[in-house]
C-alpha cells in the first residue's frame, strides 16, 4: 500500500480482524512494529531515544547524509539479526499460538502492522528471514508501505531502491 494510505490501511485491518475474530472465530494477532522497536529502544537504555536524538541534531546541521549514517550504526546492532527485531516478533508469535486453544485449527492470523516506523533502518526482507522457520507455520501478514516492482521486487516506503530478495509471497493492491 501506498505510504499515504496508513491510516485507511490499520482501520481495514482493525475492521477485519474484529470480523474475523466477532463473526467467524478466529484468533489474531496484531503486532505492532513501531511499539515493538520504541520498547526495543527503551530496553537498551532509558535514555536511548533522548541521546541518540540528541547526538544526530548536531550532526545533522554539519551533515544530513552523515548523521543518518551514524543513526543507522547506532540502531543497526539492536534491530538487524536473528536477536534485533525478529526475536522480539518471534516471542510475541509464541505466546500467541500457546494462547490457541487447538494448535490444528487454522482460523489464526498475526498481522506484522506499522512497519513504515523502521523505515531506513531495517529492510523488511531482512527481517522476513530472521522470522523463518519461527512462526509455528501460522500465517503471517506484513503490511508492508511501499511499491511492488515486477513480480518479486519492492521498494521500502516507494524510496529505497528495490529489494528482489522477497521469498515470501506478495500481494499487492492497487487500491487499499
């Protein structure tokens, strides 16, 4: 979906999955990557946030490209890797299936929604990998806020150059 779109996007998503969940039976998951990485920042400092501001505001007024750079050196190590972001999804995802009272019935759903929030600082492909294989074969939605190129190619927030290492299925929208 179209960056723009977020909002329309998690009130469909809210509106589904109470469906889902009211009129059908279904157990969902939503889990919310914007909370998922403030809590990750929070847990590695209680200053974090404060600091790392901080510090990228003086070197944004020498350097723009630069202090996004360091950013991302900063924030990289916490969020990139099976133990970044992935393990913390990954935990939520457990807790989920062992909250199912029948493993086998298959009217569960975890939607992965507000990923725009890691947006430069982590590729979602990247983080699609480190979930595999940890997702107790539930299926798994990431809405994702960006353009799909070609069959298998997206590009982050319709401005990061396309990524084609999606294994994953996509389905895209041309209107949310």
């Amino acid at each position: 979906y179209l960056p723009q779109d977020e909002l329309l996007v998690r009130q469909q998503v809210h509106a589904l999955s109470s469906e889902l969940e009211q009129e059908h039976a279904w157990r969902v998951e939503r889990i919310d990557l914007a909370a998922l990485l403030m809590e990750r920042l929070q847990r590695a400092a209680p200053d974090f946030i404060e600091r790392a501001a901080a510090l990228e505001r003086r070197r944004f007024a020498r350097s723009p490209e630069q202090a996004l750079q360091d950013l991302h050196s900063r924030l990289a190590p916490l969020l990139d890797g099976d133990d970044g972001l992935a393990a913390d999804i990954a935990g939520r995802i457990d807790a989920f299936a062992a909250r199912r009272s029948d493993p086998r019935d298959p009217r569960a759903l975890v939607w992965l929604t507000r990923c725009g929030a890691l947006y430069p600082f982590l590729r979602t492909s990247g983080l699609l990998r480190h979930l595999d294989g940890r997702t107790h074969h539930l299926p798994v939605v990431l809405l994702y806020p960006g353009e799909q190129r070609g069959p298998a190619a997206l590009s982050f927030m319709g401005r990061m150059e396309a990524d084609r290492d999606y294994r994953p299925r996509i389905y895209g929208a041309a209107n949310p």
